[in-house]
C-alpha cells in the first residue's frame, strides 16, 4: 500500500518552475535620492528669487515637486511596458520630436533671451527634451539590427548622418542640447561597433577644430559671433561684462571651502548669480556644503552610472542594452558639460545638471528614462 502511494507521487507531473524577474531597487533608491536632494537644493538656492519675482519663497518649489510627481509617475509606468513596445514604436517617436523641434523657431517661446520651448494649454515644455529619449530609442532599434555593418566606415557614417535632422533643428534653438544629442548617438555607435580607429579619428578631427576655434577666439575673430563671444568670455571672465555668471560661479565655490557655510546661508544665490536654480545649482551646492558636498553629488552621480553599467551588462538582448547605454552616455555628457560650464573648464552652454536643476520637461524626461532602464532591468533573471 505505501509503496503504491510512493509511486503515485513520483508520477505527479512537476510544477513548472517560475521565472523570476530582477528589480533593481538600488537604481530605484539612487534617483529618489538624487530627486529629493534636488528638491531641497532648489529650495535653498530659489526661494530668494522665488520671493523677489513672485512673492512666493517656493514657487520654484512647487513647481518642480509637481514635475518630479509626474515624472515619477512616468517611470513606473514605462517600465511595466513591454519592452518591445519601444522597438516597435522608435521610428515614429523620433519623427514625432523632430516635428515638434522643428516647431520652436516659428511659434517657440522665448525665456531669458532664448527660445527653446513650445506653449500647449498653459503649459511650457521643451522639445529637445523628448528628441533626446526619441534618440536614444531610435538608434538602438536601428543599431540592434546592424551590429555587423558598423565594420565599415561608409556604414557608420550613413547610420550617423540619420541623426543630423534631429541635431540641425534643435541646434537652431539650442547649440548645448544639439551637441548631447551628437554625444548620445556617438557613444552608442562606438558601443556598437566592433572597430575603434573610426571613433578616435573623429575625436582627433573634433579635437583640432576645437583648437582652431579657440585659437581664432583668442585672437579677436570673429567678433560678432556670440559663439566665438562666449569663448572669449570663457578664456578672460574678468575683462567682458558677460562673464559676470561664470565669476560670482567661481566665488561661490570657492567661499564654500571644505565644508561649506551650511545649508540655507549662500549668499551668491541672492542676486549675484543669476538663475543659481538653473545651470548654476552646482556651485550654491559647493558654497552651502562644500568641497565635501559637491564631491558627494559626483559620487551619487557615480553610483547611478555604475549601477546603469550593470543592467547594461545583463541586459537579456542586444536593444535593451543599448538602451541602457544611451541613457548612461545621456546622463554622464550632460554631467559632465555642466559641472565643466560651471567650473569654467568650458565655454559656457547653459546645460542643467540632471535630476538636480529647475526645470520640469528635463526631470520628467530623465526620469522616463529610468524608466526605460527599469524596463530593462525586470526582464533579467534573478
């Protein structure tokens, strides 16, 4: 008798195991943190402006708060999207945020002198913002297709030049934007391809004309360009009225010391540098915390890069992995350009620092991103 029960058990069909899947909670505890220290940086370095203009300490704040809901809103939702979804759909996203790039020059609205952003229903948005996550989804569809013929130079060169409509348009508007969305597209295909020589030709070729540029700066060319203007401004701030920012920048770094005046006690952010909530924010958070506190927001910066690495790595096909290194060279060029800006390494291009500055498309498009990565990320085996 137990010996007919024993074999009946080991006639039972198996259950089939279940397939678990992978959610990175450390990327997911990254971007809160980086979220909500931006939230309180925005604060300390708006509410003085806030006041002056609208009477409201945190109308910057507000606003912004409101952004990072919806944006927070967007990732979760995003990444519980099919992935293939994106794949399906990046030919027409990306013709989508050309169509709207092209619309800023005609019925753009114009803040603080520059007209980068389009009007819809009260709200402002800015374009180049999409076009960068359109970019990122666009050129890994087409590159995950083509890994191989990335071997010829004429091959790489024609998949380049299906970026140029995207990267001429909003270089019109937004030369700063024009050259992250070159970056993106550059990082991804050197990923991509089994040859380098390509790439450092490039790099070489860019490298000269840079020199050149500042070279004919240096000496007076070109004088009306305000271009050439700002490299000019870039390489003598103390002798051009323009590079008032880039200084009062530099004060407030320097005046922080190693620890910083403590949270709330810039005094750079009242009135001295303009905008301190924008491209600036970087250099209130050295003055109120320091050499230690700027040191500590590259090392989040760090951390989220690593951890994007990662999924990269994992990642169970070759398009969520290039997604994955669209969205890291995104964020570490966009990094790196305004912590230069503000450091006067480079000209000054008027680039926000992600997740941290003001400004609601920007959080609510880095944020889709993650959840883009997030996608990802859950379709690794545990």
């Amino acid at each position: 008798m137990d010996q007919t029960i024993e074999e009946g058990r080991r006639e039972k069909p198996k259950k089939k195991e279940k397939r678990l899947l992978y959610f990175d909670f450390s990327l997911l505890v990254i971007i809160l943190t980086l979220v909500g220290f931006g939230l309180v940086m925005l604060y300390s370095s708006s509410s003085y402006s806030g006041q002056e203009k609208f009477g409201d300490a945190a109308y910057f704040l507000k606003k912004q708060m409101m952004s990072a809901g919806i944006g927070f809103a967007a990732m979760i939702l995003i990444a519980l999207i099919p992935p293939r979804f994106w794949e399906k759909v990046s030919l027409p996203f990306y013709v989508f945020s050309i169509l709207l790039c092209a619309l800023v020059p005609f019925i753009g609205v114009e803040i603080n002198y520059s007209k980068r952003w389009l009007k819809i229903g009260g709200q402002t948005f800015q374009p180049s913002e999409i076009a960068k996550v359109a970019t990122i989804v666009f050129f890994a569809a087409v590159l995950c297709r083509i890994p191989k013929a990335l071997n010829s130079l004429k091959k790489t060169l024609m998949v380049f030049l299906m970026a140029l409509p995207v990267i001429g348009i909003v270089a019109i508007s937004n030369l700063s934007t024009a050259i992250i969305l070159a970056g993106i597209v550059f990082v991804m295909l050197f990923v991509t391809s089994p040859k380098y020589w390509h790439y450092l030709l490039a790099l070489a070729i860019l490298c000269l004309g840079m020199l050149l540029v500042v070279y004919l700066a240096s000496k007076g060319g070109d004088a009306g360009s305000y271009r050439f203007e700002r490299v000019q401004v870039w390489l003598d701030p103390e002798n051009h009225e323009k590079g008032y920012q880039t200084l009062q920048g530099l004060y407030a770094i320097g005046s922080g010391g190693f620890f910083g005046k403590g949270l709330g006690e810039s005094i750079q952010k009242t009135g001295f540098v303009p905008e301190a909530q924008n491209d600036m924010i970087f250099s209130i958070i050295c003055e109120e915390l320091g050499l230690f506190g700027g040191i500590a927001v590259i090392c989040m910066f760090l951390l989220l890069l690593w951890r994007l690495m990662i999924i990269t790595q994992n990642a169970p096909d070759l398009f969520g992995s290039l997604l994955c290194v669209g969205v890291m060279g995104h964020i570490a060029i966009q990094v790196i350009m305004n912590i230069a800006v503000v450091t006067n390494l480079i000209p000054n291009t008027g680039i926000t620092l992600p997740f941290i500055s003001f400004g609601g498309s920007a959080l609510v498009m880095q944020m889709a991103e993650i959840g883009v990565v997030m996608n990802v990320a859950r379709r690794i085996k545990a």
